[in-house]
C-alpha cells in the first residue's frame, strides 16, 4: 500500500491527526521518515540515540526507507518551472489551497513511429493530491493566469478612480502585520535556542552557525516586510487608485518578458485570494 492509499483511508475513516486535521502525504511521509520512533532524539543537527524506548526496530525502519526510496520518482531535468499563482489560489469546493500540478505525455506517431512528447500545467485541489480527498478539481494552469490577467485589466478603469481605502484593506493590512510580527517572533526564539545551543558541549557548532544565518536572513527579511506594510499603511489615501492602475498597467505589460518573482510581486500586491469553482473563478483584490 503507498501513502496515497494509506492518506486516503484514514481520511476515509474519518481518523485525524493529533491534532484533529485530516492527513496529507506529507504528514505520512514525515512519520516514515521520523527516527524518534527509532529512540533517537534529534535537534539541531545533533542526534542522541536511545534517548526514549523504541517503537520500531531498526531493521523495519530500514525497511520503510528502502520502499519510500524506490518509490521516489525519477526526474529526468532538474526544477520544474514554478507557478506564478501559487499560494493565492483556492478550490471553489473545500477552501484549501490549489496546487501547481506538471505531468508530461508521451506518444507514438502513427505516420513515421517517432516519439513525441507534450508538458501540461494545471493547478489541483491540494486536497485531492495530498489527502485523497475532494473531487478533482482542476484547471489549466495557462487559462487561469490568463483570466487573472483580463480581470485585472477590466477593473483598471474602476480602480483608477478609487479616491480612499476601504475598511477590508485596512484590516487586511493589520492582519498581514500580526502575521509578519507572529513570525519575526518565533525566528527571534528559535534563534535565542540556536545560540544556546551552540555553547552546549559537543555541539554541531558548524550546522549551527548555519542554521543562525539562515535565522538571521528570515529576521531581516520580516524587517522587511513590516517596512513596506508601513508604508503601505501611510500612503495617502487619496492616490490609492492612481497607483494600483499603475501596478495593473506595469504588471500586464511586463508579464511577457519579466521574470517569475516580480510577476509575484505584482499580484501579490493587486489579488488577495482566487477561487477556482467548475464553472467559474473569483478574483478578490486587494483595492477596490
């Protein structure tokens, strides 16, 4: 049985996790994975084995890394080509979020025996990949950029004459900002437990450092982004539409040419949420 079997039948006994969620591949693949069930305890790089009674023997755990291993698909080229909606798309269906999906097609011509092979690139229900649940939801990856991109430009008009903030996007703000500053403070102490650590005898000191810098990194970048929302938050009122159109008119006329990251930028900026329903989409933004 595969961890899609195993995902899809606990959800389908309506057995949760610990904490009372349904199970996703993820989840499975972890505990799998997990050498605490082995007695070892690990943290920080650090592994102290026979900390805690076993639950599996070593020969098992082997066992199940040889299978996960030798189910592991093989890919042919190194990264697959990101999604530029991911994280703002959600199945119409269930709420959860909807994933970037790559699966390649391969065929015999009829008329000289060539090969010939085609990439599609569609956006699933995650709840339908990763915990076997929901229908399946999906659509072509090309059509729903394409008709963010047209709401967008029809909304330009409107947008441009917006002449103050409405209360949603305050508080969509506020909520931003609690989230940022949830997230600036658990880098904080996770940092403060990197250096505890790191004057512990016997520490990895070198994997620590890593993981410090790393730490660090993410507490600037939170910086970051608590900056910008305060300007954001600033701005006059009275230019709010100006500069979403401007945002709009940048975004579409560079979409062609300019690279993955600001294509995000650009919509993470204009579009709160996408709603992928059978026979429709609905594009909340953040203006207007």
């Amino acid at each position: 049985m595969g961890i899609r079997l195993i995902v899809r039948h606990l959800n389908e006994q309506h057995i949760a996790t610990r904490k009372g969620r349904n199970w996703s591949m993820v989840t499975i693949r972890d505990i799998l994975r997990n050498r605490a069930y082995l007695g070892t305890y690990t943290r920080f790089g650090m592994k102290v084995p026979g900390s805690h009674p076993a639950i599996v023997t070593p020969d098992m755990f082997r066992w199940a890394q040889t299978r996960l291993d030798e189910r592991k698909p093989k890919r042919k080229n190194g990264h697959a080509e990101p999604f530029v909606l991911s994280g703002l798309i959600y199945c119409g269906a269930c709420n959860n979020r909807m994933v970037g999906v790559t699966r390649k097609q391969a065929w015999t011509r009829r008329k000289d025996g060539t090969r010939a092979e085609k990439q599609y690139r569609y956006y699933q229900c995650q709840s339908r990949t990763n915990q076997s649940i929901c229908q399946y939801h999906t659509r072509r990856a090309s059509d729903l950029e394409s008709a963010v991109l047209d709401h967008l430009k029809t909304e330009r008009p409107r947008i441009a004459t917006l002449k103050g903030r409405k209360a949603h996007s305050s508080q969509a703000l506020a909520k931003e900002r609690a989230k940022i500053e949830a997230s600036r403070r658990s880098a904080d102490r996770r940092l403060r437990q990197t250096f505890q650590a790191i004057a512990a005898p016997g520490a990895n000191r070198d994997a620590l450092r890593k993981h410090a810098l790393s730490l660090i990194r993410a507490r600037r970048h939170h910086d970051d982004q608590l900056a910008a929302l305060e300007r954001q938050s600033s701005d006059s009122t009275e230019a709010l539409g100006a500069r979403a159109a401007a945002a709009i008119d940048k975004l579409t006329a560079e979409w062609t040419t300019t690279d993955l990251d600001c294509k995000r930028n650009g919509l993470e900026a204009l579009v709160e949420a996408i709603t992928v329903y059978d026979d429709r989409v609905n594009i909340k933004l953040r203006v207007g």
